[in-house]
C-alpha cells in the first residue's frame, strides 16, 4: 500500500510483525506523528535504511507492544561475513532534527533504539517519557564492538564512563528543552566540568529551560546551581523537594541571574540552612528577584533564614509567601529586605492555625519564631512540674 504524503499514522491492537518491508519507502519522509499502541507481535519498529528518512517526524510514542525488543532493526542488507562485520564495527548515526516529543511506555522487553554502534540526536525534543521499560538503558558507558552474530544492547545515550552526574554530551544534545524533572536518582551533581574542552567549559546548556523540578535525590549539593556550565536564565518555575544533601541551596551568583523566575518551591529537604549562599566577594548590589511572585518553604527543620549574609534583597511584585513547619527559622534575611506587593502570608505551626500578619516579611517571621518558642517553654514548664512516678 502506497500513501503519499502521509504526515499521521495510529496503529493500534493490530497483529502484524512489521509495519514497513520495501527497502525504500520514499514516502516516509513526510511523517510526523507515529503512534503504536498494544501491537504485541512486533518486535521492531523502523528498518534501519528508513530510520535515516524520519526527517519530519515530530512525535513518536510507542506503549504496551509486550514483545517489542528494539525501536530499528537492523535491515539485512549486509549478506557476507565481512560486510556483517564492517557493520558491527562502524557507528551509525541516528538524526531526528523536528522530534519534539518521545514517549516510551509498558513495552517491557525494550531494550534499545538499536542494537549495533550508533549515536542519536534529537536538537528539538522538548520531552521524553519513559514509564515501566525496565530493561531500557538510558545512560552507559562507550559501548563495546560486539563479536558477530552476538546482540549488543545499546542505551538511548552513549557516554564515555558512568558518573553520578548527567552526561553533558546528553545535556547539549537537547539544546530546546523547556522543562526538565528528576526524580528518585543518585545523581550528586546535574553536570561536572572535569574532562569536558576549554569550549564547552564556556558553553552554557539548558539556556531554554524555563521548568526545574528535582525531587528525591539524596546526593545533590549547592555545586548543582554554580552557573559554569547550566545557564538558568530563562528558567521560571525551580521545585526542590527531599533532596536532603543541601545545606544551601543556591549560590548568589546564580540567585543574580535568576531574573525571570515566577515560583520557587522548596520542600522537605533536612539539612538545608539558608536558600541563597553568598561569599562576602559577592555581597555587593543586593539581589533582585524582579518576577518572583510565589514563594513556598515547608517541611524545612533546620532553615534559619532565607539568606543569612548582610545583603538587600528585593521581591517587587512579589504576593504570596507560604511558611510551613519550618521551627528554626528566625527570620528572613539579615539585610534590608523589600515587598511591596506582598498582599498575604500563610504561616503554619505544626497543630496550630494560620499567624496573622505583622505588616513585614521579617517581623512576621520573628513573630511566629517568638511564639513557638514561648509554646515551647511552657511546654518544658509543664512538663517539668508534673509529679514523678516512683
């Protein structure tokens, strides 16, 4: 069957093992959405010579394909023993220049995009879901020449060692990407500056990103938001929550360039002490926060101040801050601190209602510190004066 043009194909609880079996399809180049769903016989998606003609393909999601094993096959075309093993030796690569969205989901027994030596780029996905593949590998070492005639299972991204950082050759391959999440990982920093050129060192990634959510990642420290090599300029919305390796989180250098944030969450992270961190070189100029408009910091037990160092801070439309279970913060800053359009402020205290408000930021703060403090105390009194038992 011969479609020209087709730009959209569904395919779904059908029973067929290949989808394409000509050696060329030029028709193929005008697809942007391919969508398979639940055709559990197929065990590939794309021969490899048609692949490299997915130049307009701009979604792509394949779920629940149970026997699914690799997204392009290996074509066949090479017959003799040494062409197979020109082919196992030479990397191929794998382009997708429109690719916006990639969606992987309950193919169980995925392993790879292709089994051989490749590389892959995708210069336009914004994002990528990948939910119950568990023999995918995203991230691996270089991968090894495989013998012939041995499948060799190969990860979304080659990278040249494993590390507890992401791979920048993986971060500068998604220079559009607009929204980034991370979760439940052991990862200690988003990217490290050691083996990388003097040109990269001076290229910034992530300049498009404008969502940051990390969530459950124990190892991460203040080197996560040191702008050498990650660029947050553009970034409007930044979510920290169980990432108990902070101590602080932000490093003033950084918190200067965050001009264009919107909402900053931080959230059940132990160990944190202050938010933004500066060094007395630093302090100069104050820091200006000029889109911030909601602020939210709970579940914080060891939180002092928002920053402890004798700089201006300044929230100008700022109007909504939230403060919840957070017993050892005495106030908000050290510095001269201004809101003028902060119209309300939520403070919780573990079994009590809402504290009203003082008219400041700080005093507000100081105020909720000095009364559960006081609670404290009469508690200890009371206790205390209880009769001991013999």
């Amino acid at each position: 069957v011969v479609i020209p043009r087709l730009k959209s194909l569904d395919l779904s609880s059908i029973n067929i093992h290949k989808i394409w079996h000509h050696s060329s399809s030029p028709y193929i180049g005008y697809l942007n959405f391919l969508r398979v769903k639940r055709c559990h016989n197929l065990k590939y998606l794309f021969p490899s010579f048609l692949a490299k003609d997915l130049v307009q393909l701009q979604l792509l999601r394949i779920s629940d394909c149970n026997m699914m094993e690799q997204a392009i096959f290996t074509d066949g075309l090479s017959t003799t023993a040494a062409q197979s093993i020109v082919a196992e030796t030479v990397t191929t690569k794998f382009v997708f220049p429109k690719l916006i969205y990639l969606r992987l989901c309950k193919v169980p027994r995925l392993k790879s995009f292709y089994s051989r030596m490749h590389t892959t780029q995708w210069p336009s996905l914004k994002q990528m879901d990948i939910i119950e593949c568990p023999k995918v590998q995203i991230f691996t070492r270089q991968c090894p020449v495989s013998q012939v005639g041995i499948s060799n299972q190969q990860p979304l991204f080659c990278v040249n060692e494993r590390s507890t950082t992401l791979p920048y050759c993986f971060i500068r391959s998604l220079p559009t990407l607009q929204k980034l999440i991370i979760k439940n990982a052991s990862i200690s920093e988003i990217v490290r500056s050691e083996g990388l050129s003097d040109e990269e060192r001076h290229t910034s990634a992530f300049y498009q990103l404008k969502e940051l959510s990390l969530t459950q990642l124990p190892e991460l420290t203040l080197k996560t938001f040191k702008p050498s090599l990650l660029s947050f300029k553009n970034l409007t919305t930044l979510e920290v929550s169980r990432c108990h390796g902070f101590i602080t989180l932000i490093a003033c250098s950084t918190a200067k360039c965050l001009t264009l944030l919107e909402r900053l969450s931080i959230d059940d992270c132990e160990m944190i002490e202050e938010i933004i961190a500066c060094e007395a070189e630093e302090i100069q100029g104050g820091i200006v926060f000029p889109k911030l408009k909601y602020l939210q910091l709970s579940c914080l037990p060891c939180l002092a101040t928002f920053s402890l160092a004798h700089h201006s801070l300044e929230f100008p439309v700022l109007l909504m801050v939230t403060v919840t279970k957070c017993p050892q913060m005495r106030n908000f800053c050290q510095g001269d601190l201004s809101t003028p359009r902060l119209e309300q402020m939520r403070l919780t205290r573990d079994e009590e209602g809402e504290l009203q408000w003082e008219g400041d930021l700080n005093t507000t703060i100081k105020h909720m510190f000095d009364e559960m403090n006081v609670q404290n105390s009469e508690v200890t009194e009371v206790t205390d004066q209880l009769p001991k038992l013999e």
